[in-house]
C-alpha cells in the first residue's frame, strides 16, 4: 500500500512540476499542427492550407508569413 501512495505521489509532482505550457491565442481560426521552438521568444507555427506564423515576443503576436 505504502508503494502505491509513493507512486501517486511521484506522478503527481512530477505532473505539476513539468506541466509549463501555456496556451496563446493566434488570432485565426484554422487549425495549427506544428510549432518550432528558435529560442524562448522567437516561435514559428505552421497549420492547414499552408499557414505559416511567425512570433517573436514568445506568443503574444503573431505574425502571418507568406508561402
């Protein structure tokens, strides 16, 4: 029983310790399906029909790119 709670327990804050994503608003509506990390600031996504953005404040705007 004792291991089982040690196990809980393990999961939980390793659960709340690693879980720093933060969701951020695009402004579009088509679905995005990938996103590549330059650095902690400069983000560039990429969706449906081809949509590509660009973030250089760590998500607080994002600029669309051409294609």
């Amino acid at each position: 029983m004792k291991t089982k709670i040690l196990i809980l327990f393990f999961i939980f804050i390793f659960k709340s310790v690693y879980s720093q994503w933060q969701q951020q608003q695009t402004g579009i509506t088509s679905a995005l399906y990938d996103i590549e990390f330059v650095n902690g600031k400069t983000d560039w996504s990429c969706g449906e029909g081809g949509r590509i953005l660009k973030t250089t404040n760590g998500g607080i705007n994002w600029i669309n790119q051409p294609t």
